[in-house]
C-alpha cells in the first residue's frame, strides 16, 4: 500500500454537480471513489517545470482534478518546443511557458487553482515554494536542479516524483526519505558535466516525454489517494526503441549525505558549483572564447581562422558556418594532428559545451590559439545569421 501523503482532512472539499459529472469514470473507481476525488480537490502539487515532462504532468493531472496545481518556470516557449512540449503551441512561441501553460490547464479544468512561481529555482527560493505542497513533481532536465529538488524534500519530508528523458531512454521513481531512498542515494555525485550532453544536443523522441511524464503523473495520483504502490525504493528504465520496461531496486544509502544514517547536509548549497556548471570568471571565458558577434569582425576583417565544427553529421546538414570544416568530436582524437599547430583555431558546436570540451582537449594537444563560439551555431543564428536553420 502506499504510504499516506493524502491532504489533511481540513482540505477535504465538497464536489459540485458538475464535478461529479467531470469526474464521473473516477467515482466508479473503488479505490477513488467520491473521496479519493474529494481528496485530489484538495490536494496541492508543485510541477518543477513546464517543458517536455511538465506538460503531460499538468494537463493529466488538471484533468484529474487535483485542486491546486503550482507551476515553476521562468523560460518562454521556444519552437524547439513544439516537438514534445504539448502543453504549448504554435501561436506560444516567444510566450512565457507559464502563460501559456496556465492558459491551457485553466481551459482543461477551470476548477483547478494555478499557482504561478515565474522563477528559476535556487537555494534561495526552493524551500518556502515546496513547503507548500503536498508532492512535488521533478519535470526538470539539468542535474543541478535535480539535487536541489531532492535536498529541499529531504529536509521538509516531501515525496519527490522523479523523473528524466534522454534519446529514447527514460527514468521514473519516487524518492521520499522518510519511506526509502533519494535522489542521491542513487547518484552520490553527479557526472562531470561535459559527459552530459543536453536534450538540445543528444535529442529526445518527443513522444518519450509523454510516457514519462504520465507516469510521474500517475505516481502523483496514487500517493494523493493514498492507493496503489508507490514507487519508493523502485527505479522505472524505459528502453523506447526496444520498448522495453525494466525495474531496479533502490536501496535506502547508509552512508547518503542527505537521508543517510548520519546525514551531512541540513542546507541547501551551490547546486551548479556542486555539479561543476557554475560560471567561470569572465577573464578566463575571454581567453578561451569569441561571440558570434565578435567572430563575424574578425572574419570580415580578413583574420585567417580554422573553423572547426565539432558537432555530428546529421547536425552539419541542418546548418553551418561558411568555411568551417566538420571534424565530429569522436573524432578529434584521430584528426587533432590535421590541425597546424600554430593556427588561429575557433571550435564550433550547437550552443557551446561540446566546442569547450574540443578547446580543452586540443590545447592539451599543443594547439595554443584555441577559442570556443559562445552559444555555438544557435548563437550564430539569432546575432548574425537569421536566415540560418535553428534546431
């Protein structure tokens, strides 16, 4: 049985006529019910993000008619987006993704309460926006945010419905302390950041978000009723193109800094500096990159440069730089040497991370005169180049 995260009978209100005909498959359930329905009317459930997993997440659990839905998020809708982010369309895009997603949920289920966090969540705000709820619900896609979510829930006791995406593979499971493992009792310490590539350069099916995200949402709704058995202690692998599901065991941590025997951490730190994503100093960023901006002086000036796109082919044939030579980073290795030693080298990627790496990487090779395009060709669109393909 899952354990009881149900709202306090104090926010247990009564379903108007039209409710009991909204909700009507959900009363028949036997373990739903007129009160399990009245219980998610009460219930209030933070969404750490409105993208890909945040937008099954909303518009389900909306329909389902969890009372309060809070919505963290301070990006505007991008037409990437559109491929996986449902919850937003066409006429979205250069809108805030809480506008839209707002607008969207309240045309789904007007009885639903939306609170809005326009903000990006941070060690400052994280614990006084989840005290709130009652579940809270990780739709987020960088691993700084991923700690932070399951330290702020350790240290309130809040069941954390996890959940991530990447290619075709994803993640579910809930983390809750107080019943089992968190967030770091499986990943300890998160991976060096430049073996992490992002959504935005490894890619996503976009139906995957989908599956993930009505997966969390049905996790979400089995804690609320009190129904089921949760996912605690239980980690979800989903193989899309093998459509395959496996199940791991979680184990509580002995030794976890966060929920462990002796735990270490009873605040929120630096979560980027954590995960080592945290700025450089601007002195150091000057050495070691150009802006679009400053790349198309230097070529318009007549500078000999080495453009080199480090991005893979099927990037390459979407758009490129006038001039740059593909050399994909896999293959850095076997063609560093085809490189003049002494020449002007400029990196190029799609928003930056993966030309850093190949910078470090070449300079350690005897290549002095290295720099990395800041934001990569996506940098070079939207400041130079505006005809130019973005993905």
């Amino acid at each position: 049985m899952t354990p009881d995260t149900r709202p306090p009978s104090s926010r247990i209100p009564p379903l108007t006529k039209e409710e009991l005909a909204r909700y009507a498959r959900h009363l028949v359930l036997p373990e739903v019910g007129v009160e399990g329905q009245r219980r998610l009317k009460g219930s209030k459930v933070l969404l750490v993000g409105m993208g890909g997993l945040g937008s099954p997440l909303g518009l389900y659990l909306a329909a389902a008619g969890v009372g309060t839905l809070g919505l963290v998020d301070y990006d505007v809708v991008e037409h990437s987006n559109l491929q996986r982010q449902v919850i937003h369309g066409t006429s979205d895009v250069g809108r805030s993704k809480l506008d839209s997603a707002a607008a969207r949920l309240a045309d789904v289920n007007p009885n639903v309460a939306i609170e809005r966090h326009e903000a990006r969540l941070s060690s400052d705000n994280a614990l006084a926006i989840l005290a709130e709820y009652d579940v809270v619900v990780d739709g987020s896609d960088n691993f700084p945010t991923r700690y932070l979510v399951s330290d702020a829930c350790v240290l309130l006791g809040k069941p954390n419905v996890y959940g991530s995406i990447y290619r075709f593979e994803g993640q579910v499971s809930v983390f809750w302390a107080e019943r089992g493992p968190c967030y770091r009792c499986l990943y300890r310490d998160p991976p060096p950041p430049e073996l992490v590539p992002s959504c935005a350069e490894g890619g996503v099916l976009g139906v995957l978000p989908g599956i993930v995200g009505s997966l969390q949402a049905i996790e979400t709704i089995k804690l609320l009723l009190g129904a089921g058995d949760a996912l605690v202690g239980r980690l979800v692998l989903i193989d899309a193109l093998k459509m395959s599901f496996r199940e791991l065991t979680l184990d509580k941590d002995p030794a976890c800094p966060a929920c462990g025997e002796h735990p270490t951490i009873d605040h929120l730190i630096d979560y980027e500096a954590f995960c080592g994503v945290a700025p450089r100093a601007r002195e150091d960023t000057d050495a070691m990159e150009v802006t679009a901006s400053e790349l198309k002086e230097e070529l318009a000036r007549g500078k000999q440069l080495v453009l080199v796109d480090v991005r893979e082919t099927y990037e390459w044939a979407i758009c490129r730089i006038e001039g740059s030579t593909l050399m994909p980073m896999g293959e850095l290795p076997l063609r560093a040497g085809e490189l003049d030693p002494d020449a002007d080298i400029v990196t190029i990627c799609h928003r930056g991370s993966r030309a850093r790496q190949a910078t470090l990487y070449l300079k350690g090779e005897g290549k002095q005169r290295v720099r990395a395009l800041t934001g990569g060709v996506d940098a070079w669109a939207v400041e130079v180049d505006r005809g130019m393909a973005r993905y």
